[in-house]
C-alpha cells in the first residue's frame, strides 16, 4: 500500500478481507504498528478435489513459488508446498541485491530484463529447438512458432521434461548464457506446517474470517452456507452494544433522577422555608396584628374616643346652650349659682377635650404602629422574632396607604380643630362667668357653627377611614394571604405529585433493566465471546438466539421502554406546572426587586426611628433578636439594606434576593432535561427490535444448512498464511524492507494446484507436474500484465479437464481510503487444459496455476 504522496504507511490497523473471487478463496491484509511494515496474506482455499482426476496418490494442493515481479515463475528460485488438511504458514524474507563489485562487472541494466525472463525465453527456445513442439503452458503468441504443435502427453514426459530438468541445474547459465540482473531480490522462505485439528474443523464452521465454498458445493456436498464474517461480527456487535448502551444509559438515568430529586428537594426546603417566612411570618403575621392589634386598638379609639365626640357633640352642645343662657339671665350677686353652673360646664368641656386628646393620642399610636414600626401591645408573633410582622405592612398596604395617609391626616387635623374650638367655648363661658358685660352672641354662635361642621366632618372622615382603609386593608390582607396559600399549597401539592412521578419513573427503570431479561444479557455475553475470538461455536450462539425466551424478552423489554417514553409527557406537564406555581409564587412574594424595595424601606423606617430618641426603645423592642443582641441603634441604622437583609435573616438559610427569576426556570429546564425518560432513551426500543432481528436472520440462514462434512475440510480445505517480514537483511550493498505495495510489485507467487494419480507410471506424474508449470511476463515497458492462454491441447493429451479463471483486480488497493472501488467479481471462462489464475493490482501480480 501507499499513500497519495507514494510514501510507505498503513492507514488501516484492522484486518481488512478482499475476495479474490474464486471458490473459497479470501485474502486478509493487515497492517500493524505506526508504519505498515509487516503484512499478511491469509488465504482459505478451496482445492475442489472432486472436480479433479485421480492420477498418482498425489492430492490436490498448492505450489508457491516466490519470485520478483518482472522475472519468469521457475521452481528453482523459491517454493514452497501446501496441500489439504494442512495449515501453512510461509515467512518471506527479502533482501536486494545491487551488483557494483568489479566480480559482477558483467549484468544487464535493462529495465525490462530480468535472469529469469531470459532463461524462460531460453527454455522455450531449446524445447521448440529439441523437441520440435511447444510445451501447453508455454506463450501463446509466439508469433515466430505460430505453426509448431503443442507438445504431447509422450513428448513432454521423454523430451519437455529433460529439457526442463537441465535448466535447474548449475549448467543453465552456460546453457542459456543469461547474465545476472545489476539488481535483483533474493527471497528466504522459512515455512511450518501443521494439520488442521478436528477443533479446528468446527472452528472454520463459526469462524468469522473465512469465506464460503461454492454454492454448487452447498447441494452436492450438503455444505453448511458460510456468511462474510464482518457481515455477521457487525450486527452481533451492534446488537451487544446496543444493550450496553442501554443499560448505561437507564442507569445514567436513574442516576440523574436521584441527583434532580435531592437538588429539587433543596430547592424545595429553601423554597418552603422563605414561603414559611413570608407567609407565616409576614401575611400571617400581618394578619395577626390587624386582627389582635390595629383593629381592636381602631376599634377602642373609635369607640371610647371619636364616636364620642361624633355622638356626644349634640348633648354637650345642649348643655353647654342651657348653661350659657342660665348664667347670662342670672344675676351678677349670685355667685354661688353662678359658680356652680361654670364649673359643671367647664368639666363637661374638660370630658369632650380629654376625648379628644386621647382620641388623637390614640389614633396616632395605631396609625404609626402600622404604618411606622411601632409595636403595640398585641405585636407578638413569635418569641423570638418578633421583628418578622413587621417585614411587609408597607408592601401588604400599599394599595390603601395613600388613603390611610389621607384620612389620618384629616381626622387629626379634625380632632385637633376640635379642641380648639372646645378651648374658644371654654374662653367664651369663662368671660361670661367673670365679666359682668354679658354674652357675646356673635362669638358664641360662631363657635357653636364651627363644632357642628368640625363634628359633622369628622363622621365623614371617620366613617371613610373605616370604610376605605380599615375595611379595604384587611379585605387586601386576606385576599392576599388566602392567595398567596393557595399558590404556596399549589407548589407543594405539585412538587409532591411530581417527586411521586419521579420515584414511578425510577420504579419502572428497575422493572426494565437488563437484569431482569437473562436470556437477552447472555445472549449479547457470548455475542461478545464469538466477535472476541473466544471459544465459542457459532451454532451454539444461533441456538440461543433463536429461542423463544429471548424474542419474548426483547418484544417485552422494547414494549416497556416505549411504554415509559409514552409516559414522560405527563412527567414534562408536572415540571411546567412546577414552574408556574414556582414562578407565580415568585412573583408574589419572592420577587427580588420587591424584596430589595421592602428592606431598603425598611431600612429606611429604622433610620428614622433611630434618630428619634423617644422611640429608641421602641426600636429595640422590634428587633430584639438574639443575632442582633448587643447591637445599639445606632450600630443597626448605619446598616446598607443588603446588610440589613442579612441581620435579619442570619438565622434562616433562604434563597439570596440576588437570586434571579431566570435562574429558577433555567434549573427546572435542566432538572427537566436529565429526567426526560423520551429524550434519554430515545429510540431504544427501535434499536433492540432491528439489531435483533438482523442477528436472528442469520442464525435463521446458519441453522437451515446441514452440518459441515469435517472429510470434505481435509480433502480440499488448504489454510495458507503467508507472512512478509518486516525487516530483510544485508546481502552486498544495500538491504530494504518493503511495504506491501512495493512487495506485490516485486514478488509473484505461483500457487500450483497439482493432481495425483494411482493408475499411471511415476514418468507420467513428474510430466504432470511439469505441466502445471507456468510462465508469465511483461509485453510492455508500462508493466501491464497480459493474461496468457495456450492453445487448446488436443483431447487425447490429457486426462481431464480443468477450468481456466481469469480476473483482474482496481488498478489502486489502498487499505483504509475513502474512496477505495469497489471489487468486482472475475470474469470466468472456461478451457479445457489448464489454470491460469493471475491477478493484476497495480504493477504487481499474482499467480495461480
């Protein structure tokens, strides 16, 4: 082989089988280490015995004879003798020899010439010359003898075969007077034999490297059918494999779904805990202080303070009227019934005012505690957070805070009017009490008008307070509680579901894995063995592939898997409905923005209340946290929000307010991903019914075929191994080993199938075998190698027939390349007299007689 650029490599490691297209017969090339140095010809012939004459007790067989390629095929160079039954193993070693010593000053450089060619031409010439006939192997287009016979059965044993034996002694040179090629290849070929085991018999019945006999052979000799052998090692190993695959990915799969149930319960348990947080902690504790704290505290203000003042305001005017008009008709010298009516005027007045004060003291502490961090008495959540209820009023609130903002702001601005107007009654009767100039009837009815409008206002304001704001926020309080549960409860009820779905799916996992289909795991077990060359005959592996219990098994474990890929789109349907309510649950209460906007409002509420030093021990009474114990206001109002977040929470392992809404779908895609049973298994099912199938075919084609005759193997099977070694050695001047490329170039191997006889003399057997010999050489300085054939003998110069098989192989044989052609089958044509097999790959050639 060579590559594009004509350099010496091996692009192929593995072995690579070509079929030389005869009956039985394969070649194996390999390549082997980083440079193909070493190469192989294995061969598995089938001699056909039966299709021969019996002559001598000679049996068929094989003559190899090892010479360069542009050199005639004579015996006396190198050969080596291979015949049925028999296993053997040839080694060539090469060595050129370049004649540039003064003792071999005499060669021909010619390209076209070699030593043999010239003493073929010799011995052609001498037996045209002393037998007057041309021997049947001989070049059918000598034009110079075009009018010679072909020699006969009698010519060839008396005359063809001295002729012949002459010419292999050391007298040949002076003979022929053929001088030595200036270079030329010499050729060891150390060869060992041995006989082919009756193990071995049973090995070429399941071997996957050798070729079938004949399909005429299969009806007269009943011979088992063989397959190509990587035809059959591919689907057995496709079929191995795809259970191996399978196996590792179901338990990839069981190991992702263990892996997303463990992330997805952490996410779970931080999500639970900051739901817990803000929903117990936060809505429910906002509940509780509206419930147990705002509203009774509104309701004791409105009760004992403003519905007085609204209620009272007509009888307190009614006597205050009776009062007024009493002492401005009674007499300046009664001074005692004048005192007595100023003074049960004036505590009447007192009673509205202390109403009022109260009323707007009281108001403001409800007002702030809500709204400004102040606790009340009911504040209490938890013991030891008691901070926690205050972490979302603002956001819970936040639709009504104008209006609570507004209507406080009247109402105060009522009450404190109120009060004035109570200490301009308390002026106007005190100067009538004391002066004796009498009533001031323009300031009294004014005064009288400004409190029945201050009144009558405040019902209003009071009333839209109740209404607007305590009312709306305690429906916006529940409303979002009871929602933001419901979606809380969604979430979990859903990831409860989902975990269930989860464990299913491991569940069904297990009831599909290997483990459970014996009968399929041996199988694809001694699959392997048989690819792996360990013992293990082919019928036994079609035995077992064929029964019942492993077609049930693959049927059951491909219906299984497609069953469980149906089944992933509910699993798919529980993820996106996880992600909804994760991400509705985020939205209304996880948001990070919303998170950052509350504790820097929070942060900003504890600052202000810091500076102030009146509700600095309110401010401690807040955050009275044992992580913030230690701590002064000061210290805490200096904290950033971020810092402040973390004060607050450094005794609950939470998701970080940094933590983004895409992050939390980008891990539930890939939670959803690594469990898609559908995506994971893909088309298993498919892979394991086809694989098997195909496996089942052949060992339906194997079993249909008799058992292989182990007589017929020894009579006509020839195993031949044929090895280039990887270095030659130094002869005169220079040594080279070479690449099978430059070997095929410049060796021919002349494979002589030989016939035996028992009814003639041992003369005629040696006549045979001389015949058998054949000559081929180049036409052309091209080196294109012509296919010779002799001229039919006549039908009384040989015993039987035989056939004549011509073929010629791509000009270019390189193992490994993409674009290799590919092999056509030989053109067969049929002579009576003579093999002549030759094979053309490149410049180099092989021979078959």
């Amino acid at each position: 082989m060579s590559d594009p650029e004509g350099k010496d490599c091996c692009g192929c490691r593995n072995a690579h089988w070509e079929d030389l297209g005869m009956h039985g017969v394969r070649r194996l090339v390999r390549g082997k280490g980083s440079c193909a140095r070493q190469y192989q010809l294995d061969l598995l012939l089938n001699a056909e015995e039966y299709e021969y004459c019996e002559l001598t007790n000679q049996r068929v067989g094989v003559l190899i004879i090892i010479h360069e390629a542009n050199s005639s095929p004579f015996l006396w160079p190198t050969h080596v003798m291979a015949s049925p039954g028999m296993h053997t193993h040839v080694e060539i070693h090469s060595s050129r020899v370049s004649h540039s010593d003064v003792r071999y000053k005499v060669c021909t450089e010619i390209d076209e010439y070699t030593q043999t060619g010239c003493q073929a031409a010799c011995l052609y010439q001498l037996i045209v010359d002393r037998c007057g006939c041309t021997p049947y192997w001989s070049l059918k287009h000598q034009s110079a003898h075009f009018d010679v016979s072909t020699c006969s059965l009698h010519s060839h044993l008396n005359c063809v075969q001295r002729q012949v034996s002459e010419l292999t002694t050391d007298s040949h040179v002076s003979i022929c007077h053929c001088d030595t090629s200036c270079e030329y290849t010499v050729y060891t070929a150390p060869t060992s034999v041995s006989h082919i085991s009756r193990r071995d018999y049973r090995h070429y019945v399941t071997d996957k490297h050798f070729y079938t006999v004949s399909n005429s052979l299969l009806q007269a000799e009943n011979i088992r059918a063989r397959t190509y052998g990587e035809h059959i090692n591919q689907h057995i190993l496709t079929f191995s494999r795809s259970l191996e695959d399978f196996r590792y990915q179901v338990d990839t799969l069981k190991r992702n779904l263990q892996q997303v149930q463990q992330n997805v319960n952490g996410l779970m348990d931080q999500m639970y805990k900051r739901t817990w947080f803000h929903y117990h902690v936060g809505l429910n504790g906002i509940e509780k202080i509206f419930k147990h704290g705002f509203l009774p505290q509104w309701k004791l203000v409105d009760v004992q303070f403003l519905q007085p003042l609204v209620t009272g305001f007509q009888v307190m005017l009614f006597s205050y009227d009776n009062v007024v008009t009493k002492m401005d008709m009674t007499s300046p010298n009664e001074v005692a019934m004048r005192r007595t009516m100023y003074l049960s005027m004036d505590e009447q007045l007192n009673v509205g005012m202390e109403l009022a004060i109260q009323g707007l003291d009281n108001f403001t502490k409800i007002y702030y505690s809500l709204l400004d961090m102040k606790p009340t008495t009911s504040y209490i959540v938890t013991p030891e957070r008691r901070y926690d209820a205050s972490l979302l009023p603002i956001e819970a609130t936040r639709e009504v805070s104008a209006v609570l903002r507004a209507q406080f702001t009247a109402i105060s601005d009522l009450l404190a009017r109120y009060m004035e107007q109570i200490l301009t009654l308390r002026n106007v009767l005190k100067d009538l009490y004391i002066s004796h100039s009498g009533l001031n009837r323009t300031a009294y009815e004014q005064v009288k008008e400004a409190m029945r409008q201050t009144a009558l206002d405040l019902q209003t304001h009071v009333e839209l307070f109740r209404t607007k704001a305590v009312y709306r926020l305690q429906e916006i309080i529940e409303l979002q509680s009871g929602h933001f549960k419901k979606q809380n409860d969604s979430l979990f009820s859903n990831w409860a579901r989902l975990a269930a779905s989860l464990d299913n799916t491991v569940h069904q996992l297990d009831m599909i894995n290997l483990d459970q289909y014996p009968h399929i795991v041996e199988l694809g077990q001694d699959g392997e063995m048989y690819v792996n060359n360990i013992e293990k005959p082919l019928s036994d592996l079609a035995e077992a592939g064929l029964s019942n219990a492993v077609a049930d098994s693959v049927d059951l474990l491909a219906d299984r898997i497609s069953g469980m890929k149906a089944r992933s789109e509910s699993v798919a349907y529980l993820w996106q409905k996880l992600e909804e309510h994760y991400l509705t649950v985020w939205r209304s209460m996880l948001n990070e923005q919303s998170l950052k906007d509350l504790y820097t409002k929070l942060n900003r509420d504890v600052k202000n209340i810091a500076q102030n030093p009146s509700t600095t021990n309110n401010l401690r009474a807040v955050f009275a946290h044992n992580k913030m114990l230690g701590k002064s206001s000061v210290e805490i109002s200096s904290l950033d929000p971020d810092e402040f977040f973390v004060l607050l929470n450094a005794d609950l392992p939470t998701t970080s307010v940094r933590t983004k809404q895409s992050e939390i779908r980008e891990a539930i895609g890939q939670f959803q991903r690594l469990t898609d049973v559908s995506l994971q298994l893909q088309d298993f099912d498919r892979q394991l019914r086809q694989s098997y199938n195909n496996i089942r075919n052949i060992f339906q084609d194997f079993t249909q075929r008799s058992s292989l005759n182990e007589d017929f193997i020894g009579n006509n099977i020839i195993s031949l191994s044929i090895k280039m070694a990887a270095d030659g050695h130094e002869r005169i001047t220079e040594t080279s080993a070479y690449t099978i490329y430059h070997l095929l170039r410049d060796i021919g191997i002349l494979l002589l199938l030989f016939l035996g006889a028992s009814i003639i003399t041992i003369v005629e057997m040696l006549d045979i075998i001389v015949t058998c010999i054949c000559c081929s050489r180049l036409s052309n300085k091209d080196k294109q190698s012509n296919v010779i054939k002799s001229s039919p003998p006549s039908p009384d110069t040989l015993p039987c027939s035989t056939r004549h098989v011509t073929f010629q192989f791509p000009t270019e044989n390189h193992i490994g390349s993409p674009t290799k052609p590919a092999l056509k089958r030989p053109k067969i044509e049929y002579y009576p007299g003579e093999i002549d097999i030759q094979t053309n790959i490149d410049d180099s050639h092989t021979e078959i007689l």
